[in-house]
C-alpha cells in the first residue's frame, strides 16, 4: 500500500485528475481536471463538435 503524498486542505496549492480509470490507459476518460485548485476547461474542437451533433 503507498503512503500518501499529501492532502487537501483549505489554502493550499493542489492538482488533481478525476478519471473513471486509470490514468496510464488508452481507454480512461479524464472527466474533471484541477490546476492549483482551479478547474480547467477541458473542451476542444472535437468535444464542441461531438455536443452539436448530439443536439440533432
């Protein structure tokens, strides 16, 4: 079992990754991203154009 690295607390500086797998597989969707506790627009030209066919 690994130690942990850190922890989450109010005022510190923290990165974070939320996923439904794991980060190292092809097949993991990175569902939410926090950079220095700020979340992170993960949009992009593909996701912009895959929300527009869905609305049709």
């Amino acid at each position: 079992m690994r130690s942990p690295l850190g922890s989450l607390e109010k005022g510190k500086a923290a990165n974070i990754v939320l996923s439904d797998g794991d980060l190292l597989e092809t097949r993991t969707n990175i569902k939410k991203v926090y950079v220095d506790g700020r979340d992170c627009d993960l949009s992009n030209k593909y996701t912009e154009l895959l929300e527009k066919v869905k609305k049709k």
